[in-house]
C-alpha cells in the first residue's frame, strides 16, 4: 500500500519495475511518515522497511522469444481451427529448439549492426531542447514516445565533454558514451563512402540529440542505430523438415514483414549447386573442362546481348567444374548451362522445390535470377544434406485441446537414414515412416557434397572454417550490384540459410557478398547450433572410383606427372585417355610438340 501511495508525486520516476531501487527510497519515506503520524506503529515500520520490492509483471515467462514463429502458428491454427483457436485452451507443440532460436535472434541482430556499422552514422533520430538541469522526469517525458526496438535503447545526450557524452536512458537513467564507443560513427555520404574517423565526442553527438545506444558486455554502452538493411535465418532438420529457428528480421514489432517466408529474392550463385547437380547428370563431372573466358550472349530469353563477366572481372581459362564453383565462377556456371539446356535444368531443379514461377527459363538462370525466399532455399538445400530426399519444412508437431487431447498431429516425409548410410532407395516397407521422395542417386549427391565441402575450405565459404570443422558444406550467393547477400549451408543435421538486403530491393554496398554481408550471421548461428556434434565424414556410395588427374586437362595424370592431383568420379565416367606430354597438343593422331602447330 505504502508504495502505492509514493507514486502519484512522480510516476515515471518512482514506477517500481522501471526503477525498484528508487522505488524503495520512496515507499520508505512513506512508511516513516505513516509512522510519525501515529498510521502505524514503530515495529510495523521497521518489519515492513525491511521487505524488498515485490512489484513485477504478471504475464507468462516467454522462454523462447520467436514472435515470427509464433505469427506462423498462429495463422495456421487460425486456418485449422477458426476463432476457436482463440477460445479452446490449445496448447500447440513446435519444432523450434530453445537454444537454436536464441543464437537465431543474436546472429541476425549483430549481423545487421555489423553491416551498418561498416557503413557509417545517419546521425541523431530526433533533436529535442533541454538544459543543464533538466530533471530525470522532464528528460523521460521528452523521449517516452521513442520505443526500443531490439537491443537497440532510446537515449538523450545531455552534456558532452572532448572524451565523453552524458546520456539520459529510457528506463536505465544516466550513463555515459565514450569516444572508444564511438569510433565506428563516421557520417555516412553514400552507401559507398563515409567521412573522417571522429576524433571528438562533438563530430558525432551534441546535447539534445535524441539516439539510440547498444549494452555491451559488462556495464558500457555503446553508440548504434536502427538498421537500414533487413535479414532473414531459417534453420531446418534435413532428414524430416522440421524447423529449429527461425527469424525473420530484426524487430517483429517494429516490422511484421517475415523474410524467411514472404521475401522472395533472386538467389544468385546460391542456385549454382542445382545447376552442377543437373550437370552431373547429364554425364559432366568435377573433371569436365569448361572454359572462363569472355563470351557475349544473343540469348532469345533476354531481351538485350548480354556480356556476362565473373565478380572479380579477370577470366581464368580452362577450368575445372570442381573449380568453377569452389570460386563461384559465372561464366563457368553460364556455359554450363547453355551445354545442358536451360529447360532441362528448369525441370531437373523443381524437384529441389522450386516452383515454375520462381525460375527463369534463359541463361540468366546460371546466376540466380529466379526468386525464392529463404525457406525455399532451406527446402532446396535440405536435399543435398540429406543424402538426395526432398522433404518439407515444418513448424507444428501437434496440437492439443485443454484435456491433452491429441487434435492435430504431423506426419512429415521423413528420409531413412539407414538407406542413406547404405546409399538405398526406400524399400516399401519403412516402418510406418511416410517415405521421403528420392530425387537425387546417391552418387550425385555425394559428388555435390564434396564439391560444397571444397567451396568452404578453400573457395567463397572459407570463414566458416573458424568453427574447426570439416563437416561444413554451402555456397555463398551475392546479386548484382551486391543487392541481395546470402549464405547458403548446412551440417549433415542442420541446413541453415542466412540473407541480408533492403525490404525495397537497392545494392549492399561495394564488396558487401554474400561471404562479407550474411555468412558471419550463419557462422554465429551454427557455432551454437553445431555445438557437441562429432565431425561427419562423407560416406562414400558405392560405384565411385577416386582417380589420380592431371589438374590442366582433366585426363589420367601421366605416372610421372609432379602436380597431379585425386579426383572423385563415378566409376562409368572415370578418364580413361591419359594427359599429353607436358608442353605438347593432344590432337586426333597423338600429341605434337606445341611449336609444331605454329
């Protein structure tokens, strides 16, 4: 009652959740006031001057917060059930793992930070009058409209020194910033530019700038600002779909808009897996020669010629497939593509998932030009984790009434693990598992494998390497003009897919790929997902045959060869002819010295 009665003198100031330990020193002033008037006596006041704040919240704990997720389920019990969704005492079980939404929700929100960060300060949100005596109450009212927003807090500069601003946080008080804090603040120009490094409190901040401020470890806080840029991160259980986090964007609260679901982007070298994977089948191997070289297109699909070039803009020659897509080399990929047909590929990838709609039936395809939002990516993605079986992705296990009633419960396609270790197809006994569908031979998908493994150990994906595994597969995908960023990965327990770019597409910014903007996101995310699991060797499939090959050509390495190198086939499409002399031509009728030709 006493602290009841302290509040209407100061409500903000002396709200016990916002500020307990003010709270206390007011209720006590009330208690000994009570006393001296003879309310209560002395013994009263000293039992009840001891008690702590008891005020709190009084709402359900939320142990996970996953509020995209908990949108999704509560759409679809809205479509399963109606309004009595709302009435009936349900009680839904999901797929999501605690501990996998948790470093879901930090991943995406450090990474959008980082990529604002690298791209310099805005400036204050607001600018509002106060005075060196402003009070704590007159400070709160002028920034109470502000809300949080993430970890992002409201806050109001009040005084500045040459080292060092005092700031007025929303529910936390007086704080400092430091110049250390910062550093990162130089004026944004462009997205491409940025001004000078401050070298004083007053190049970034003045009293009165109403910001946004980050906790840090310990006590500090940090200069930040709401990110521009938006992300997405899904993560799936490949050998049944099932759902273990997902996030889809920096704040639901300050926007609703669900990328993993709803955002459909063009996918970039992120859809080059598929096309190597139909390649394969139509005989290629990580062998196959293509060449990386200039080429204009008069492609009937497009409506201009088109002269397609790598990131880099160098071209690198004859190249190996298994090269072509550890580098992520477009002009490999594009080749490729003419080679096995664009309709074949189209046709051979809507067994990944992809629908008619999201692929475009030209060369472009080669670079991703479709659209697919990351859980499409997820579903794709699924496949080459698990051994070649599409499965769907699902968020509800079952459903139950207020008895522990089973209404509702899911059925997903689930892969047989066994078959996969034995690289069988399902028999049609499974024990009761609805099957998952086999949409790649065992041998394609471990060549596939192989080849993601290699493009993070040495190619576009190499960051991930931080994590100390080998069992890491993935591609990276960066748009044109850097607008969309993605990463693309997956454990043989876990697919994740990572995405960063503007809700109205516009670039990233200069080398902001896939490997810069969203693989730190997937690498924080699967540092704690991955946690405790053993590394998982390739099994290898039967049929397959490693081969020693010269690395030029693609052929038998010659017995004395000094850069041959070992190469995974399947057995029928081994080499057999043996790589020229070096320093001759391999023509129809033996090799000839190269001087010869000339």
């Amino acid at each position: 009652m006493a602290m009841i009665a302290g509040l209407p003198k100061a409500p903000s100031k002396y709200n016990p959740i916002a500020n307990p330990e003010r709270a206390l020193i007011r209720r006590n002033y009330v208690l000994r006031r009570m006393w001296e008037v003879g309310y209560i006596s002395e013994q009263d006041y000293i039992d009840a001057s001891k008690a702590p704040v008891s005020a709190q919240y009084h709402s359900r704990e939320i142990e996970v917060y996953a509020p995209y997720v908990a949108e999704m389920v509560r759409t679809r019990l809205i479509e399963q059930f109606g309004d009595e969704a709302y009435t009936n005492g349900l009680n839904v079980y999901t797929t999501i793992r605690g501990d996998h939404q948790k470093a879901a929700n930090l991943a995406l929100q450090n990474a959008l930070l980082s990529y604002d960060r690298r791209h310099g300060y805005r400036g204050a949100i607001a600018e509002i009058p106060i005075t060196l005596d402003s009070s704590e109450d007159e400070l709160l009212a002028k920034i109470d409209t502000f809300d949080s927003i993430g970890p992002l807090k409201p806050a109001v500069v009040t005084q500045i020194s040459q080292e060092s601003a005092t700031i007025f946080i929303k529910k936390h008080g007086f704080e400092t910033l430091s110049l250390g804090s910062m550093k990162w603040a130089q004026k944004k120009l462009s997205t491409n530019s940025r001004g000078a490094v401050p070298k004083k409190v007053a190049d970034v901040v003045k009293p009165g700038d109403v910001i946004r401020v980050e906790k840090m470890e310990g006590d500090s806080w940090q200069l930040a600002q709401l990110p521009e840029a938006e992300g997405a991160l899904v993560a799936v259980a490949p050998y049944d779909g099932a759902v273990t986090a997902l996030n889809g964007g920096f704040d639901y609260f300050n926007n609703k808009f669900n990328r993993v679901t709803q955002s459909r982007r063009q996918p970039g070298s992120g859809f080059k897996p598929f096309i190597y994977s139909a390649a394969l089948e139509k005989g290629y191997t990580p062998a196959t020669i293509i060449n990386d070289a200039p080429v204009v297109f008069d492609d009937p699909g497009l409506e201009n010629v088109w002269r397609p070039e790598n990131y880099s803009g160098k071209f690198f020659g004859p190249t190996r497939l298994r090269e072509g897509l550890i580098h992520s080399r477009n002009l490999i990929s594009i080749r490729l593509l003419r080679d096995i047909g664009a309709n074949y590929a189209v046709e051979y990838a809507k067994k990944f998932g992809f629908e008619d709609g999201m692929l475009h039936k030209n060369l472009s395809l080669a670079l991703g030009s479709g659209s697919a939002a990351p859980l499409d990516m997820a579903t794709a993605y699924s496949a080459l984790a698990n051994g070649g079986y599409r499965v769907k992705p699902y968020l509800i296990t079952r459903v139950e009434d207020s008895q522990g009633n089973i209404l509702s419960q899911s059925a997903p396609a689930t892969v047989c693990e066994t078959c996969v270790l034995e690289n069988q197809a399902f028999a049609s006994e499974t024990n009761g598992l609805n099957a998952a569908e086999q949409i790649m031979t065992p041998q394609n998908n471990y060549i596939m494998n192989s080849l993601l493994r290699d493009v993070v150990k040495y190619g576009t994906g190499r960051k991930a390497m931080s994590l100390g595994r080998n069992d890491l597969a993935g591609k990276t995908g960066t748009t044109n003009d850097q607008v969309d960023a993605w990463f693309n990965g997956f454990h043989p327990e876990l697919v994740a897919i990572s995405w960063v770019g503007f809700d109205k597409p516009r670039s990233l910014g200069r080398y902001e790929t896939g490997g810069r903007a969203a693989l730190p996101m997937w690498i924080d995310f699967m540092k704690v997902a991955l946690k405790g699991l053993a590394d998982t060797p390739l099994e290898v499939p039967v049929d397959m045959v490693t081969v020693r090959i010269d690395p030029e050509t693609g052929k038998l390495a010659r017995p004395d060869a000094t850069n041959a190198i070992y190469e995974t086939f399947r057995e029928q499409m081994a080499p057999t002819d043996m790589a020229p002399v070096p320093g001759t031509y391999a023509g129809e009728n033996g090799s000839t010295p190269v001087i010869d030709l000339f």
